[in-house]
C-alpha cells in the first residue's frame, strides 16, 4: 500500500498535474503524501535506531505503536501547518530545495480535507505491528527485557503474543523462529 501511494504521487505530480491541473490533483497528492509520508518516517527513525544499536546503544529500532502515532500526529501538523501558514509552506519549500527536490505548495484550507488519508499510514503501521519482526526476539533478550511488556505494541495490534513472550523469556531459539516463521 505504500508503494502504491508513492507511485500515485510520482504520477500524479510529474506528469498528471502538468497535463490536468486542477483540484482533483491536487488532492490526490495529497492523499498520497499523507498515506506515506508518516510511514517513512518512522522507517527512518527505525534505521537511526538501527545504527545506534550496532554502535553499542541499547534500543530497539523495532516499531513502536508510540512512534507510529507521533509520526502520523506529526505529519499531520506539519500538512496542516503549510497549508494555512505562507511562513510554514516558505520554510518547507526551502527545506526540500535544499535537498534537491524544488517544490511549490499552495495554501489551500480544503486540503485539510484529505487529512482522513493519515488513517491509511495508521492502517499499514498497524499492519506492521501485528507482525513481530525477525530481530525483535533477540533485541529483547540482548537488552533482558521482559518479553511481554517488549510485545505489547503487538498484542495491540491483534497478535497473540503470550506463547512468543514465554519462549524468548526462555530463549528458546528454536520455538521462537517457529511461532516468528508461522506468521
């Protein structure tokens, strides 16, 4: 689903809108900014995590259900910001040509229209959480944590993770790649 809405973003705004410009391009842009934006984001904090981890730093980079709702809360007050703030819309015009990407934003209070779109990235996160990533049972051991508590973010998102806990307390390895495998 995320690839899905980065490709409808690409199209829409390097070829659809030069072709068709008009509200209806706009907001699909905005859609599939909204849709993305915040799962990027948190794959992005995740790879920070990540490094810090193998330099010796003791966090998870796993999801969180925390991260993934500051990020959609994020997003959206960013998206709300440019959109009725020439001063905010100026900044993040800057902000993306510096990085290569020149950009126009136009204030328009009707995109905020489109912010339900962020019920997408909270859909796909959930999605993320109820799996438990292959790594996550060794972080939680590598760091002696309780494995229930560690798996909570997926327990709340619809995973039954009581056997999971019981075998990655025990560490057993061997159990644990067997309930991680029959996902």
């Amino acid at each position: 689903m995320t690839l899905v809405a980065v490709v409808l973003l690409v199209v829409n705004d390097w070829i659809l809108k030069s072709r068709f410009h008009g509200a209806v391009t706009g907001k699909l842009s905005d859609i599939a900014g909204l849709a993305f934006a915040p799962v990027v984001l948190t794959a992005s904090i995740g790879l920070v995590l990540a490094g810090a981890a193998r330099l010796g730093a003791k966090v998870d980079p796993s999801l969180t259900r925390r991260r993934l709702i500051g990020c959609i809360v994020a997003t959206g007050a960013v998206f709300a910001a440019v959109k009725l703030s020439a001063d905010a819309a100026a900044v993040l015009v800057r902000v993306l040509s510096a990085l290569g990407r020149p950009a126009e934003i136009a204030l328009d209070r009707t995109d905020l229209l489109t912010l339900p779109a962020l019920a997408i990235a909270y859909w796909i996160g959930r999605d993320e959480l109820r799996r438990v990533p292959l790594g996550k049972a060794a972080a939680i051991h590598r760091l002696g944590r309780a494995a229930g508590p560690a798996l909570a973010d997926s327990a709340w998102a619809g995973r039954d993770t009581a056997e999971l806990a019981n075998a990655i307390d025990a560490w057993d390895v061997r159990r644990v790649d067997e309930l991680i495998e029959a996902e």
